[in-house]
C-alpha cells in the first residue's frame, strides 16, 4: 500500500525533533552533528535566537497579505539585494525551482521585447541541477530527473562542464542565453574557475546573449562572498536565489538588471505567496547578518581550517577519500569509497552529510558553525572512514 506520504525520497530513518546551532536532537533524545544544514539552507544554524525573535515579531504582527497591496518587508529586502549586488530588481519566489522558471520566463519575454521570439535556445552544462519543474528538469537535461516526464520544454541544449570549446562552438548570435551554477551543488561541489566565468561573459556580451546565474547553492554567503560570482569579478543579467536567503524559511528570488527585465511588466508574472510580510521579514534580517564583512570574514577563517583539517583527513584515509573540493563552506570530499556508504558510517557516528553526483559528500555547515563542532565533525570523519576501513579489510 502506498504511504501517506508519496514515496518519492529516500530517506534515512531518522526523525529530528529540535535543532540548535549545528546540532540536531531525534525523537529519541541522540544529538547529532548537522553538516548539512537542510541542504545548504540553514546558514545561520538551527533555531537562531536572532531570526526567532524576528519570526515571533513578525507572525504577531501580520502573515500573508498577497501581492495585491504593497509589502513593505518585500520592499526593504528588495532594496537590501539591490544595494548588495549587480541587480536593478528583485522578484520574490518561495524556491529555487519557482526563481528558476522565472529566469526562463524572463529570458523568452527579452527577446521578445528585442523582435526576436524564436532566439529561444538557453545553453546549461552536464550536472547542473536547477529545480524539479517541468522547464528546471528540460533545462537540467539530466536522464535521471527527465525520464518519464516527456515531452520535455524545448530550448535547452546541455554542454559538456568546463569544456571551452563545446562552448564557444555553441554559443552563437542566436543563443538567447546560458544558464550556469557558479559552484555545482549536487553536480558534486565542482567550481567553475573564475576564468571560465570571465570568459563566459565576454562570449555572452559578443553574441548578446543573457548570462544567468543559478546560485540557489552557492550564494548568501557559502563561498565566503555574499554571492559566488564576486570572487570572479564577474556579474550576471539574471541570477536566481533561495535556500540560505530564508535562513531556513522557504524564500527564494530572482535578481535582474533592468535590461534583462524590460519585458516584465505588469500582469506578465505573479504569485500568491512569494514575498510575504513573514518570510520577507526574515530574508532581510539574514541579509543583515550574513551580508557584513566581519561574518564573511569568518566563513573565510571557518573554511580554511575546516579544509586544512579536510587534507589531513584524505591523507589519513587514502582508500575512503580522494580530494578536498569546494570554496568556503560549500565544501566536498571526492570519494573512493562509495559516497553512500560514506553517509551511512557518518550516521552511524552521530554526523549528518550530504551526498552529491560524481561520488562526492558534500560539507555544507551552518556558516557560523563553531570552530570546536568544525573539529568534532572531522574527527567523526575520521571514525566513519576508520569503519569502511575495517568493514573492507
Ligand atoms: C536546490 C537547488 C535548486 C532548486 O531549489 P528548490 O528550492 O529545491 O526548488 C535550484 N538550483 C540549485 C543550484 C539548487 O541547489
């Protein structure tokens, strides 16, 4: 009999109850160590006294009004994104997935407003992942998320990741735009080099085509930058945001210049929740915490020294990892071992990771996680790899 809730996951057999900082607590009272942070969305921990008391304020004074009247929270964090980044504008979602069909949108209505509706063709890289919908898996193109769901949105055309020339052979004057994750999350924590993203938006601004950041992952403060493309120097026409801009509240956003989004003009896009008074209320106070200097600061610290301790971890265990990848706290080990078993002799220690394609786990903390959890979680690395060790010998 099929459960009451849809099977489409699978999920370990653990049901947390509470969480504070980067510990979680079970039904049964076991604390464990959260190198996950629900997917990168928990930047600043679980139950953070500082979004609480703005949660509290906020639901005691009002919830959801709809789009029909302005939001003068949406307004405020609106204003914050654009003082913060390249972007002109801000649309607010409630995912990754709804910023990602608004990215699409917007690309399509450009070209329209330019005379040119069939330069419909948006170029995306092999691993990316942008979301579950029926244009994010076409855009995504991967077997794996598209199987069964034909037929697929046309207009996306995959590339090889990293490969220069496949892109310089593809991107054409009729390309309307390339769609590309900074830092691949599930592709398995690959980083683009900032020479790839430079080169990127020199093709783009010779061809006119819209270049479009997906840093649902990467962005709010992960990399150690408030967004991943700083490091580069380079900024996008488009960019979509989710998973840390709520600090754990579902918000999500897609920020644009005002070229890129002259054609969405009033009655072209819409939604019932995005940018409510409650979520928008807690999007602005993480964009004060996470956008300052000094906190980025120590995401830098915090991921040196998690990294530096990750090399000696590999070393220790040459069987079980291959390599440190990533920048910030959006950090991977390349594994031999098979990954999965690598998350389950982590559970078995008390410590909660996250696998990712090309057989990577994937470290994604609290960005104010305490240096004495940073060592705690190695040296619960360490004990899990000892046991595929011995499971092996
Ligand atoms: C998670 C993710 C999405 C989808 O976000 P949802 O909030 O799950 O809809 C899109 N792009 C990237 C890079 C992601 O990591």
């Amino acid at each position: 009999m099929i459960p009451a809730v849809l099977p489409t996951y699978n999920r370990a057999p653990l049901a947390f109850v509470k969480g504070e900082g980067s510990w979680l607590t079970t039904e049964d009272g076991a604390r464990y160590l959260d190198l996950g942070a629900g997917i990168a969305v928990n930047v600043l921990g679980h139950a953070n006294p500082d979004l609480v008391e703005t949660l509290t304020t906020q639901a005691q004074q009002l919830w959801h009004v709809s789009n029909l009247y302005r939001i003068p929270e949406q307004e405020r964090l609106a204003a914050q994104l654009v003082e913060a980044t390249f972007a002109d504008t801000v649309f607010f979602t409630n995912s990754g997935t709804e910023a990602a069909e608004l990215a699409i949108k917007m690309v399509r209505k450009y070209w329209t407003e330019q005379g040119d509706p069939d330069r419909i063709e948006i170029l995306t890289f092999e691993g990316a992942f942008h979301g579950r919908s029926t244009g994010a898996i076409a855009a995504a193109g991967s077997e794996k998320m598209t199987k069964g769901f034909g037929p697929l949105m046309p207009g996306f055309r995959s590339l090889p990741f990293g490969d220069h020339d496949a892109l310089r052979a593809a991107l054409t004057d009729r390309t309307a735009a390339v769609l590309i994750e900074p830092i691949q999350g599930e592709g398995g924590i690959r980083v683009l080099p900032d020479a790839c993203l430079k080169g990127l938006r020199d093709l783009c601004d010779e061809t006119g085509a819209l270049l479009v950041f997906d840093e649902v992952q990467c962005g709010m403060g992960r990399s150690g930058r408030l967004f991943a493309h700083e490091w580069s120097g380079v900024t996008p026409d488009i960019m979509m945001v989710a998973k840390g801009i709520g600090g754990g509240f579902p918000l999500g956003a897609v920020l644009a210049t005002e070229r890129a989004a002259v054609g969405m003009v009033a009655g072209t896009h819409g939604s019932t929740y995005g940018g409510n008074p409650l979520g928008c209320a807690i999007g602005a106070r993480v964009m004060e915490l996470v956008n300052d200097d000094a906190f980025l600061a120590e995401v830098n610290r915090k991921a040196a020294l998690f990294s530096q301790k990750l090399e000696g971890l590999v070393a220790a265990h040459p069987t079980v990892f291959e390599a440190v990848r990533g920048t910030g706290l959006m950090l991977g080990l390349k594994c031999r071992a098979p990954n999965t078993d690598v998350v389950k002799a982590s559970y078995a220690e008390n410590l909660l990771t996250v696998p990712a394609a090309d057989n990577v786990l994937r470290l994604l903390p609290a960005l104010n996680i305490p240096d004495a959890d940073i060592a705690e979680a190695v040296a619960r690395l360490d004990r899990a790899a000892s046991r595929i060790e011995a499971d092996a010998a």
